[in-house]
C-alpha cells in the first residue's frame, strides 16, 4: 500500500504542478502550437477537469486499499489521453514531440496499475482491528 500511496501524492503533485499553469496559457498555446484556440469552454474544461483528477489521486493516497476501485478508473483517465495521443500520432496529425507529451501520462498509468496489483482489497474488519492497535493510550 505504501508503493500506491507514493505514487498517488506524487500524482497529483506533479498534475497540479503542470495544470494550474494552463489557467495562464490560452492565448499562448495558438502561438506555441498554431492555430489558435477557438473554443475557451473546450480548453478551461479540459483544464478544469484534469485539475479534479489531481485532487482524486490526493484522495486515493490518503488509502489506497480502501479506493482501490477508483484507480480502475483513474487508469482510464491516464491511458486514454495516451491513446489519444497514439491515434493522432499514427495518423500524421501530431509531430513526435507533440506526442511526447503522453509520456509522464503513460509512466503513471503503468504505475496505477503496478499499484493496483500490489495491493490487497479493502476489508472493513481488517481495517478496524489495525486501527484499535493504533489507538493511543
């Protein structure tokens, strides 16, 4: 579990630290990457949405073995932008550095599911007699 929660913390910790930033960068992206934006609804929803799932990855390493479930889905989360990446890339329609983007993405989803492996279910009884050892005097 110990493995899990590592990986989660740092997570969410570099998701906040890439994402907040692209509250800041709508205007730069079409110069960075042309063409320009056209949609700001698209792009703060995106933003906005991964932003969330930094927090769900906080939660998750709070205790891994009791939100087991949700890093089924918080896999999904990261290896469908990296499929999305792969399809654009095989169709031409990004350039191998664009496509590099998907890296930290792809690491973190393997780790994800190294973590999930790892780990036992969650038992409530287990749970409550690790927390009555623990309780102070």
């Amino acid at each position: 579990m110990k493995f899990a929660r590592i990986v989660f913390y740092c997570a969410g910790t570099w998701g906040v630290l890439v994402i907040v930033p692209m509250y800041f960068l709508f205007s730069k992206i079409g110069q960075y990457s042309p063409p320009p934006a056209t949609h700001p609804e698209i792009y703060y929803g995106f933003v906005g949405v991964t932003l969330a799932w930094q927090f769900v990855f906080f939660l998750i390493a709070t205790n891994p073995a009791r939100f087991r479930p949700m890093i089924v889905a918080a896999v999904f989360e990261k290896l469908s932008y990296v499929a999305a990446v792969v399809i654009l890339y095989a169709r031409n329609e990004i350039t191998g550095v664009q496509s590099s983007t998907a890296v930290p993405d792809a690491s973190l989803g393997l780790l994800f599911v190294i973590g999930f492996l790892k780990m036992r279910p969650f038992t409530p009884a287990i749970t409550a007699r690790v927390n009555q050892n623990i309780r102070p005097a």
